[in-house]
C-alpha cells in the first residue's frame, strides 16, 4: 500500500521557512504521510537548509516548477491554509509562510503544534554557526542580557503600524532595567537591510545610533561592527542573531513578525511585543478615526474579504485600485 505524501514549499525568509518546515515535519508525522519541503534560494534567504543545520530532515534544495505536478502546488495565506491534517486527500501540495498546524482555527491540532514545539527545539546550527553563537556570547553577553528584535526593512512599508515602535521599545527596556540594573542589551534589526531590486528601498532609522546614544556600552549587535566576517549570506547573519536572543532572558519584539516569534517560540522567558506607528501613519490613522472612516474602511473590507486585515493593507489596496482607474 502506497504511503501518502506531503510536499511543502517556502521561498521567502529563513523564519518564514522554520515555521513551515517543523510544522510540515509535525503534520506528516501526524498523518502518517511521507515528507518532502522544497527550499529554494531566494533573495530573502539565499542559504541551503544544509549550510544552516546538521539535522537530516527532508529538505531539498528545489523549486515547485521542477515538480512533475507543480501546477498542484497552491501557495496560502495565513487564513486560507485548510485542515490538512485530516484530508483524506492522498498527495498534498502547499506553500506557504507560516505553521501548517493553526490550533487557533482547527482544535484538534493542538496536539500536532505542540510536537511543533519538540521538533523546533531539535534544530541544531552548523558547528561553525553554533560556534560562532558561543564566540559572540562570550566576548560580550554580560550575565544577563535583554534581547530586542525590532522589525524594519520592508514593515517600513507594508506595516508603518508596528514599525514605529521604538519608543515603546525603550519604554519596556527601561522598566526591566530597573528590576535588573545589570543587564546588557542584544539589538536585532534589520534597519540596514538591502531591498529586492523590485521592492521600494527601505527607510533608515538610525536604530543602532538611537540605542547607543541611550544605553552606551550595554547595548551590543553582530553587525555591523562585532559581526563574524567569515558568514557572507544574510541569512547565516540571521541565524546566528535568532539563536543569540534565544539565549536572553527577556525579549522585546515586534508583532507579526516571524523572528521575533521564533526568538521565544519553545522557549520560555518574560517577553512582550510592542507596537507604534510611524509618525505618517499614526497622522493618517488618527484622521481615518476622527472623521469615522476607519470604522467604514474596516466594515466594507470585512464584508468583502470575509476576515480582518490590519489597516495598512486596506489603505494599501485602496491605493492601487485609485491608480488603477486613474492610469488604466
């Protein structure tokens, strides 16, 4: 009797394809189905799965065209992944950017998530990453150290809602320097980052200027000026900034983004995600609300879509269907 099968594919970045990998690994165990994840090289990560960890997983360095059946690979969102833990549906084929098991939605994969959890504790860096972690942690980790992962880059843009978050950010780093006057500080952001050739070049904050200039020497970064020379690829930069606040005690990160999910998922510590708003945004929304139209915006979208969207996103569509009518 053939062995069902589960194929699954992620092209965007290294934390988008972890929650994917360790929950498809969850969910073929579950089912009993064979696995393969497809893990091409991309811009957002240009690294092999091999060239990051030692585990022997399923993980191929392939993409869905070179697939006999790549016309079955569908690629969902968040909101539209089915339960695919109980198809009776004998060869599955999904992409996406996040967990396949989503208990939030479907109960009985409660169970399956929180082997998830097991799995993703298993992932073990290369000796060369993990070493690396160790050589970082000893030159500058102090006892007790706060790892803070603020999202930049593309959220500049696509979420100018959450990206403006660094006074709420020092706000919470304040508060538990009070409770530990002692601690260090581990900053992770990508406000230096390169954009896809396609994509808007992204804002500068001057992140690591700002928390110099407030906190001096107990704040310390891999990059730009402690990284390690010999990793060339972001996405071995990443790894090693992700492991690094792993090994915290407190974190401070950013909501909906999957590395400051990652940086305490499986992993118990204090931790909070604190939200902003870009100066534009915090203007444009305040307005929207004053005059009653944020409410309209979200009730017309809701009826529309089926589901709640952040109000960057509805803007955002509004935009483009303006400059459509407008240039057709």
């Amino acid at each position: 009797m053939r062995v069902p099968s589960l194929t699954t594919f992620c092209s965007t970045g290294l934390c988008n394809r972890l929650r994917v990998l360790t929950s498809s690994l969850a969910l073929a165990e579950a089912s009993g189905r064979s696995l393969q994840m497809l893990w091409p090289a991309s811009f957002e990560c240009t690294a092999s799965f091999q060239s990051l960890f030692t585990n022997d997983w399923p993980v191929i360095e392939r993409h869905p065209h070179q697939l006999p059946h790549a016309d079955r690979m569908r690629i969902y969102d968040d909101h539209e992944i089915p339960d695919l833990l109980t198809t009776d549906e004998a060869d599955l084929y999904a992409g996406a950017y996040s967990w396949l098991l989503q208990p939030i939605r479907f109960a009985h994969h409660a169970a399956a998530f929180e082997r998830t959890q097991e799995i993703f504790r298993q992932l073990r860096p290369t000796p060369a990453i993990q070493q690396a972690v160790d050589d970082f942690r000893n030159a500058h980790f102090r006892s007790r150290m706060i790892g803070v992962h603020l999202r930049r880059g593309d959220f500049m843009h696509l979420r100018p809602d959450l990206s403006g978050n660094t006074p709420e950010a020092f706000a919470e780093i304040d508060h538990i320097l009070s409770l530990d006057p002692a601690a260090g500080i581990l900053l992770c952001s990508d406000d230096n980052a390169e954009a896809p050739p396609s994509k808007p070049a992204p804002l500068r904050e001057g992140l690591h200027d700002k928390f110099l200039a407030r906190y001096g020497d107990r704040v310390v970064w891999t990059t730009p000026h402690t990284g390690p020379k010999r990793f060339t690829r972001d996405s071995e930069h990443a790894l090693i900034d992700l492991w690094l606040l792993r090994s915290t005690n407190y974190f401070i990160g950013t909501p909906w983004s999957s590395f400051s999910e990652l940086a305490t998922f499986a992993h118990d510590v204090p931790s909070v995600l604190v939200s902003g708003g870009t100066p534009k945004y915090r203007r444009t929304e305040r307005l929207l609300r004053y005059t009653g139209m944020l409410a309209i915006l979200h009730a017309v979208n809701r009826r529309r879509q089926g589901f709640e969207e952040p109000t960057p996103l509805i803007l955002r569509r509004i935009k483009h269907k303006v400059l459509s009518l407008l240039h057709p």
